[in-house]
C-alpha cells in the first residue's frame, strides 16, 4: 500500500485574540519572576539576619557557662 503525505491546514480564527493572550501570559511571566527574584532576596536577608542572632546567642551562652555564682 502507497502511503502519500498530505499537508493538513488549519484554520485559525482570531488571530489577533490568541497573539494578545499570549502577550498577557508572556507579561505575567515577567511579573512572577520579579516576585520570586524579590522572594529570593528577602530570604536571604533574613537567613543573615537569624544566622547573627544565631551568633549573637551562642556567643553569649558560651559567655555565660564562664560564669560561676
């Protein structure tokens, strides 16, 4: 049996609508990965900010195991 090849066209309607929500979900994209880059960095500034307190205390739990009553 001969297979032949057949090109298949689709007809698409509104064009116009479908190039203009894909813009929107181009620019939503956009928006949230500002959001998570804002995330990221507000994470990691409060991950330095535990990470002294961390510090801070373990340094003066170590200074106060020196103490004697």
């Amino acid at each position: 049996m001969l297979e032949r090849k057949r090109d298949v066209y689709l007809r698409v309607e509104k064009v116009s609508e479908i190039v203009e929500t894909l813009k929107e979900i181009m620019e939503l994209e956009e928006e949230l990965k500002e959001l998570f880059y804002e995330y990221d960095t507000y994470n990691l500034e409060e991950s330095k900010i535990f990470e002294n307190w961390s510090s801070y205390l373990d340094d003066i739990l170590l200074r106060l195991d020196h103490v004697t009553l």
